[in-house]
C-alpha cells in the first residue's frame, strides 16, 4: 500500500530520518495520456514563477526579458501576485505551500524531469521572501497599492521610475498585521518549507521552521481577522480558524509536536465552516487562498488516520466528481468541474492535486475510488492542456492554439502604457510561458481579450495546485524537457517571426525640417522601446554624421560649422557636443541626454523625446551641401515625414545600440552596456550605517537573517568587512546576538537608532 508519504512526514520529524521516501525511478513513456508533456508543461511553470520574481533575480533565472526590479522595496525577493507588480505575502504563502506540497508528494516525478534545483530554487525565492516578512511581533501582509498598481500599465523594472513621476516618490507603500488569515497561510508555507529543505539545506530550513512557529503563535494569539485594509478590495478574509488548521497539521508534519493536533480538536475544528443552514462540516467550495478547509482535512486525515476524516475528506471529492448529499459541482458541457468565474481552471487544478494526493494516501486499497478519482484528475489537467470542445491549451505557450491576450504587464512589453489601440489588444512582445490562465465560463466559452480579466487572468496562487499535480503527472506518464527552451531570440528574428517591425528596442526617426545653401535643420526622435529587458539607457546619445568636402573646397574649416539645438521636448536636458572628426572629412555631433530616464518605455510623453537641431555655416558662405552626408540618406522633408532612420546612430555609455556608422559599423549583440546607476538603489558601500548588515543601503529583516546565519557559522555566508562595522549594534562588542537583537528593535520602532553602545 503506498499510503503513508505525508504522514510519514510527521514521523521523520520525530525519528530524525535522513531522507524523504523515494518511489521507484524506472523509465517511463514520453507520451502522456491525451499525447500531453507534463514534464515540458513543468519547466515551463518553473519560467512562469521566475517571471513573477520581484527584486533581484535569482540564480539561475532563464527570462531573458526580465531583470532586477523594485530594489527599493522595504523586503526585498517574493513574487508579484499576477499580471500586476503588489506583493501579497498571503497569496506568495498559499502558492509556496501549496508547490512544496507537490515536491514532498511527487518529488519523484520533478526529478525524472530533471527540475529538483529548479523547483526547489523557485521555493526559495518565495519562502525566503516570507520568511524576511515576519518582524517578531508582527508582519509585512503587502507590499504596493492597487491605486497606481492598477492603474499604470507597464514592465516591472521601470515601475520606479513611473511611480516616482505619477505618485511623487519611487518607494511602494508597505503595511503589516497580526491577522490569523495571512499569518496562518505564513506558517503553514514556512513549515512545508522546512521539509523540503531540512535534508538538503539545514539552515535554510532551520529558519524557516523558527519563523513558521512564531507566525503560528501570532495567528494562534490573536485569532482574528479584517485587519488588512490595503487588500481588502483584492484579497478579503472570509474567515480564518481554516489557516488555523491548515498550519498546525503542516506544524505537526514538521515538528511531530501533537499539541498541534490537539489544537486542530480542540479549538480549530469546532470553528470550521458549515454547510448552509447545517451543522454539517463543509465539504462543498474549493481549496483556495481564501479557504484552506479541505487542504486541512485532507492533511488532517493523513496525519490521524481516522476514518471520520477519511470520510469528510470524501465526500468533498464526491461533491466534485459524481456529487454528494444531492450537491453537486457544475460542469461545463465539454467537462470542466466549474466553480467559480475567477480562475476557474485553477480550482479544478488545485482540487485535482488534492484528489492525486487522496489516491495515494486514503484510498490505496479502494480501487473503485482510486479509479474515479484519477479520472477525475487526469480529465482536469487533460481539459487544461486542450481536451476541451475549442482545442484550447489554457497554458501558454503550450500547444498549437493557446490564448494570446493574457492580462500581465511586464510580459506585455508595452512602451506606452496602453495594452490597447484604438481600441484593440496589443500583441505581447513576450510570451508568458507556463502560465495558467483564467479559464473559461460556465458554457465552456472563452474571450480572448485582456481587459476581460475573469478569463484573462493570470497569478502565482492560480498556477499553484496545477503545478503541484505535474509531479504526479510525469510519475504516470513521463515526458521531456524541452532542451531548446527558452528560446534566445535576436532582434531581428523576432521582428520577422512576429512581423511586428515597430518592435526594434532603441531606435532614431527624423525627417528635414528645412534647409538652404547654409544650413540644415533636422527633426529627430529617439525612441526607447526596449523590452529584453524594458530598461533605462544609463547614458543616451546619438550622433548625426556630415561631411565637410564642400566646406574645404571652398577654403572652410570645421571650425566654421556652428550647432544649434531649437526644440527641445525635455527642455535643458540635451546637451549637443561640437563637431566632431571621425574619418576623412566626416564629422559627427553627439546629443548627449543629461537624464537619460526621460526616455523610457513607461508611457506616452515618455517613450519617444523630440529634439530639432541645426547645422550651419555663416550666411555669407553658400556651400553647404546635405546630399553627401551619411545621415541625411533618405530622409524627407517635412514634419511629418519623419521616419526610421539606421544612418543617425544610437549609443549607451558609449556602446552603440542602433543604426550603421560610414564605415559599415552595427551594433554588438555581444557588447556589455554598462548598468544605469541609481544613487537611490546604489549606496555607497563604504559608508557606515549601522544595522546595514548587507551593505545594500537598508536596514532590514534580511540584514538579521544574514547576520544569524553568519553567527551560527553557515559556511554559505559571508560578510563583507564593512557589513562587519555595521553589524555591531549592541551593546556587547564583536558580532553576537544582541546585534541581531538590536537591529530588530530598530525595525520594529522600539528603539530610535542604532548602536546601542
């Protein structure tokens, strides 16, 4: 009988077993029922998550697309929560405890596919994230605002910049609370966390199990709800004695501590919800961020054993499947369990991955229940990836025929802030692999659009349960990596395979705003459209080319060519150098953008900046001759005839980003562009600041982790010599705990600076 993987969880904890049960790894067939690979399904969920992380990427990171964002964040890490840039630490909880459920329950199949490192980095991200998040006496629940979060359409990694220009500061808002709800969801991801990683990294896992105990004994305490104002409108709390149960069975997993069991008797399974109008133990809904009931049941089963859990469990599956006392989930006509119009794909995923985990552990001598449970959760998986009546794979870039009008900005790629024109979706410059979408409606109908965001949608608590279930998915039926993925794409390929040629990155327009025998005048515009990642040019410029034959003909130097800048759309920030030589007798003129950050693809007056300049001889002298030089080839006349233009180059920090020079010179894919220096994100590493363990200008709960795990002699970690001097806090000298101590106080507000000499 192969029941028992979960609860023997708990008794490892106990007995101190070295390793997680292992099945066996004999080769399977790459062909999965419905001709679907799972495991190519799972790298790609494992792209999703790493597109959602928020600050700096983590090792290993494959998006190409994206890059470090929101690093002035008060924590730094986690993933943003959907197509939006908020943090919400309840939804990064249930999805991290959800996929750490998935690894400790079909960890054998995550590493047939060969993604261990993958899922379990992944994890990390997130887990750490929560981790960072529990201040002691309370938490940080979010991270952001939905007024400008909402409102502002655009890539993650200029979001500063846009926030700074519409809200009058860079820095997101943060807030905290004691509530049960997220402090609950807190504990149970901290301490799935810890069992996935106690084997595998002992200090990683310690921590979490220490923040798991503390965010349960603040949920325990305070056994309360509502005070979460900021995401009320996005994530209000029903209740929360279920994340009450939910924790203390993964607290009991992890410690083998029975008070957690009792607790669950005791005083959390009295205040379980009810059906309707009954005293009846509710087995209708779903598992969900909102509602953790049936996940702690199920859980709750495994780790008693009992026959009476064992049923109650039951019957929320029968309710799923062919219904139970006269209820009954509805199904789309082409066989979808429907719940709900918000992410309907992702509860019939998530309630799939509790009836694979069921099969296993409850019912493994009931074959006729095994059988209809895996054909339940099979044909739920199955109808995601395309057996639906419209051949639609709900997971993106899976498949032939999957949604193009998904609601996520930074894959968007927009420069503009507008994901429509004139009144039409825009193409996404990227594609969102891995990522589930929405799902259809009640009818089995979907609407490709991203404004329609019931479908649309995408989130991180969305694509948990589905990924969960991939595990078991491969263990069934095997499947392979793609090897190929992702894909690197040049410019260049990408333009003509989407035929979108307005897609280059950086690029200059002009056109001839007049000229004579004198002079000329020119209407220019750089363009900053970059999206691999979207970015800020550190220091932009571009260089006009001219020739002076004509001017030495006639007895001429370049130091008779005078350069005027007229407009200037960001007034006084262009600075025009004089000519200077390149070779022969070109010449060239550089305008240099003192603040490169006014052109940035963040919206509509910001993506584009105009400048109109003149080159000219004096008056008296009629010689001056435009037609030989290199960048008034093909240009026209007129305001508006500006077009793209590759012979008016364009250059970052001196490295050439657009456009062919005289002598043939293009632009290096190879070259490095040096990063944008941000004095607010970039502080000076050698200035003392006390509390600054990590010397990256903060003073935050991810010095205190860093300095703990350096104070328990974590051979990982090391701290530089001037993180040593800031470290020193207390008031004992050298590094000791009463550092760590003291920069918590300091966090917390309970003392005003630091050290405390």
């Amino acid at each position: 009988m192969k029941r028992t993987r979960i609860a023997a969880l708990a008794t490892a904890a106990v007995m101190g077993a070295a390793a997680l049960p292992i099945c066996n790894n004999a080769s399977l067939t790459a062909n999965a029922a419905g001709g679907y690979n799972y495991a190519e399904a799972l790298q790609k969920a494992m792209f999703f998550y790493q597109v959602q992380e928020s600050g700096p990427l983590s090792k290993g990171n494959q998006v190409t697309w994206r890059a470090d964002s929101m690093m002035s964040d008060e924590i730094l890490g986690g993933w943003f929560d959907a197509g939006d840039h908020i943090k919400f630490t309840i939804t990064n909880s249930y999805a991290s405890a959800m996929l750490a459920w998935g690894m400790l329950q079909f960890g054998d199949g995550i590493a047939q596919a060969g993604l261990t490192d993958s899922y379990r980095n992944s994890l990390a991200y997130s887990l750490d994230f929560i981790a960072a998040c529990d201040l002691g006496d309370q938490v940080l629940y979010q991270i952001g605002d939905e007024g400008f979060d909402h409102k502002w359409w655009g890539s993650a990694e200029i979001y500063n910049y846009k926030r700074e220009q519409m809200q009058g500061e860079a820095e997101r808002p943060c807030y905290y609370t004691t509530d049960s709800n997220v402090t609950g969801h807190m504990a149970a991801a901290l301490a799935a966390g810890y069992l996935v990683f106690k084997d595998v990294d002992a200090t990683r896992a310690q921590n979490y199990l220490a923040h798991a105990k503390n965010c349960f004994d603040i949920a325990n305490t305070t056994r309360d709800h509502g005070n979460t104002p900021a995401s009320d409108s996005m994530y209000k709390s029903s209740h929360f004695y279920d994340e009450l149960f939910w924790s203390a069975n993964w607290l009991y997993m992890a410690t083998g501590d029975q008070t957690y069991l009792d607790l669950c008797e005791s005083d959390f399974i009295p205040n379980l919800g009810k059906e309707d109008q009954s005293t009846e133990m509710k087995y209708t809904w779903g598992m969900c961020w909102d509602d953790t009931q049936q996940g702690g049941t199920l859980l709750y089963a495994i780790n008693t054993g009992k026959q009476q859990w064992i049923d109650q469990f039951t019957k929320h599956l029968e309710y799923w499947t062919t219904g139970y006392g006269g209820k009954q989930i509805a199904y789309t006509p082409d066989g979808l369990a429907w719940l709900f119009q918000w992410g309907s794909l992702r509860h019939a995923t998530t309630t799939a991955f509790l009836a694979a985990v069921a099969v296993e552990e409850l019912y493994a001598d009931d074959a006729a229940k095994t059988k209809k449970y895996t054909d339940f959760y099979e044909s739920q998986m199955n109808y995601a990836f395309g057996d639906n009546a419209l051949g639609m794979s709900y997971i993106l870039g899976m498949g032939e025929n999957y949604p193009q009008a998904w609601h996520h900005r930074t894959s968007s790629g927009v420069w503009d802030d507008q994901w429509t024109t004139l009144g039409v979706d825009k193409f996404h410059r990227h594609t969102l692999y891995g990522a589930l979408i929405g799902g259809p409606g009640q009818d089995g109908s979907y609407t490709d659009a991203i404004a329609q965001y019931q479908y649309s949608e995408v989130a991180i608590d969305y694509n948990a349960g589905y990924t969960a279930l991939l595990g078991k998915m491969i263990e069934t039926y095997g499947g392979e990596t793609d090897p190929d993925f992702p894909a690197k794409y040049l410019e260049e390929e990408f333009i003509e395979d989407q035929k979108e040629p307005t897609h280059k990155e950086f690029y200059m327009e002009a056109a001839i705003n007049q000229s004579s025998d004198s002079y000329i005048e020119i209407k220019a515009q750089a363009t900053n459209h970059s999206a691999f990642p979207t970015r800020v040019a550190n220091s932009l410029s571009y260089r006009y080319f001219f020739d002076i034959s004509e001017l030495l003909e006639n007895g001429l130097t370049i130091d008779d060519v005078s350069v005027r800048i007229g407009y200037d759309e960001f007034t006084g920030n262009t600075v025009a150098s004089e000519p200077i030589h390149y070779a022969d007798n070109i010449y060239y003129v550089e305008f240099t953008y003192t603040d490169s950050s006014v052109i940035r693809p963040s919206g509509q007056s910001e993506h584009q900046a105009e400048l109109q300049f003149r080159l000219s001889v004096p008056d008296n002298n009629k010689v001056w001759d435009s037609s030989n030089d290199w960048s008034f080839q093909e240009l026209q006349a007129g305001n508006n005839n500006t077009a793209i233009t590759p012979y008016i180059c364009m250059y970052d920090s001196g490295v050439m980003i657009w456009g062919i020079e005289p002598d043939g010179t293009t632009p290096d894919p190879g070259a490095v562009v040096p990063p944008v220096t941000d004095v607010t994100t970039q502080p000076n590493p050698d200035a003392t600041k006390y509390g600054d363990v990590n010397c990256d200008g903060f003073v935050k709960v991810d010095d205190v982790i860093l300095l703990n795990r350096f104070i328990a002699e974590d051979a990982a970690v090391t701290i530089s010599k001037q993180g040593t001097a800031n470290a020193q806090c207390g008031a004992v000298e050298g590094i000791a705990g009463d550092d760590a101590v003291a920069i918590l106080q300091l966090i917390a507000g309970l003392v005003d600076s630091l050290p405390l000499k």
